[in-house]
C-alpha cells in the first residue's frame, strides 16, 4: 500500500497490520506483497511513479473484496516466517517457544475445521464473486438503463420543447397569416375602390375628351364662321370704304360747288350793290 509524502514515497503491508487491531495472523506474507517502494522526488524526479500511484489509489479494492490469494502464504507458520526474517535481517528477537508450541497444537487441532471453513469460505467466496459480478452486470445494467432512461427523458423534453416551439411558431406564422390577410383585405378594398375611382376618372376623362372634341368640332365650325365674317365685314368694310369715299368725293365735290356758289353769290351781291348804287339792274347770268 503506497503512502505519499512530502519529499518521499513509501509502503506497507497491511496484512501485517491485522496484528495491531487485535486480530491474528494465519500464515506468513508472501515475497510479492513484501515489495519495497521508495522512491524520493525532491529533484522533480519520479514523475511517472507518482501518476501510477495516484492512479492506483482512485481504484482502492477492499481486502474483503480481493478474491486474489497473493498476500498470505498458508503454508508456512506466521512465527516460522518471523524467525528466519529475524535471522535474514539481523534485527533482536526474542523467541517464546512454549507460546509458538501451543499456537502450532492450536493450529492443529483447528486444521481440520479450518480446512472445512476455508473450503466453504472459498465456495463462499466464489459465490460472492458471482453475486458481485452479477450485481456489478445489474449495477452496470441499471446504470445503462438509467441513462438510456435519461437519454430518453431528454429526448422526450427535447421533443416537447420542440412541439411547443412549434406550436409556437405556429401560433406566430398563424397570427401573422391572420393579419396579413386582413392587410391583404383592405389592401384589396383599396384597390377595388381605387379600380372603381379609375374607371369612374377615365369614362369622366372619356367624356371630357368627348366633350372636347364636340367643343373643338364647334370652334372649327365657329372660326370658319367667324372666318367668314371676316370676310364678309372685310367685303363689307371694303364696301363701305368704296362708299364713304365716293360719298367723301361727293362731298368734296358738293363743297367746291357750294364754294362756287357762294362765291357766285357774293359775286351777285357785289354786282347787286354796284347795281343798286348805279341804279341799274343787272340780271346775273347764273340765275337764268
């Protein structure tokens, strides 16, 4: 079991810490799980042996749980193994015979209950490794099933938020159909009485037009009549001209006679004074 310091990393073996909680020790350690780990990272090094470790402790195994038979040797004694530990490694170790005499009898009288405990134990335990593998399936089994459940669960809100907003979509496009309808309504209204004003404009504007030709046909009748009387009162201004030129002459004409006799006349009345002075009468020849 490693332990991870500050400067350092070391391990233990916790089948020899059964002893310290009271509970005791059937057989010796084997030489796996003896296996020396120190390693120093002061320096930056044992980067990789850090990782494993860490990665180790996220997966711990339980010692109830471990079904692998590598941490005790059955068949040698725990105290056999002390002593030639003590001899290997020259640590002081008092022996207490009578103690290790008496745990090997107790261990003989026990051997045979023993071997029928451990056997069923073994069975036992391969039962539980069954049911533990089988509540591991179920486990995985009821995981798979509750995200399979949760898949669909989020599926189905997915689908329901997807028909609401549809629905809501919907409900937006039909509101909006709703009003451009009624726009395309008036709209339409609109255009009708805009239609209807058109053709009302245009039969008026046919009208007008008619109007104005019967008009323009009228003034064409009327500048050829006016025309006409133009020449007619040129005709007659010509005429008139012709007229008040001869009445002029014969004014001018009636003048120079009147001018004569008036100078005839006063003439006469000359002659009639030098007459009436000489007291002769001169009939003037003009009268006769």
């Amino acid at each position: 079991m490693p332990l991870i310091g500050t400067k350092d990393c070391v391990n233990y073996n916790p089948i020899l810490a059964q002893i310290q909680f009271g509970y005791p020790i059937r057989g010796s350690p084997t030489a796996a799980s003896l296996t020396t780990l120190l390693a120093y990272y002061g320096k930056g090094d044992a980067t990789e042996t850090l990782r494993h470790i860490r990665s180790a402790w996220k997966r711990v195994i339980r010692m109830e749980g471990d079904s692998r038979a590598w941490g005790i040797d059955r068949d040698i004694p725990y105290h056999q193994w002390v002593a030639e530990r003590v001899n290997q490694v020259k640590l002081p170790f008092r022996r207490v015979p009578a103690q290790s005499r008496n745990e090997e009898q107790n261990q003989d009288i026990e051997s045979g209950k023993l071997k029928k405990l451990k056997e069923e134990v073994a069975r036992l335990k391969e039962k539980n490794v069954k049911m533990a593998d089988d509540v591991l399936g179920l486990r995985h089994s009821y995981a798979d099933l509750n995200r399979e459940y949760e898949e669909k669960t989020k599926a189905y809100e997915g689908l329901i938020h997807k028909q609401r907003a549809k629905r809501d979509y919907t409900h937006r496009i039909n509101q909006d159909l709703s009003a451009a309808n009624k726009e395309l309504t008036m709209r339409v209204q609109e255009w009708n009485t805009t239609l209807l004003a058109e053709r009302q404009w245009k039969n008026l504007y046919e009208d007008i037009k008619r109007d104005k030709q019967e008009v323009m046909k009228r003034l064409q009748d009327l500048q050829i009549q006016v025309n006409v009387m133009e020449q007619q009162v040129e005709e007659t201004i010509v005429i008139c001209e012709e007229r008040v030129n001869k009445e002029r002459m014969l004014l001018l004409e009636l003048e120079e006679r009147h001018q004569a006799a008036m100078t005839r006349a006063r003439d006469y009345m000359v002659e009639q004074e030098r007459t009436w002075h000489t007291g002769r009468e001169i009939f003037p020849n003009w009268l006769l």
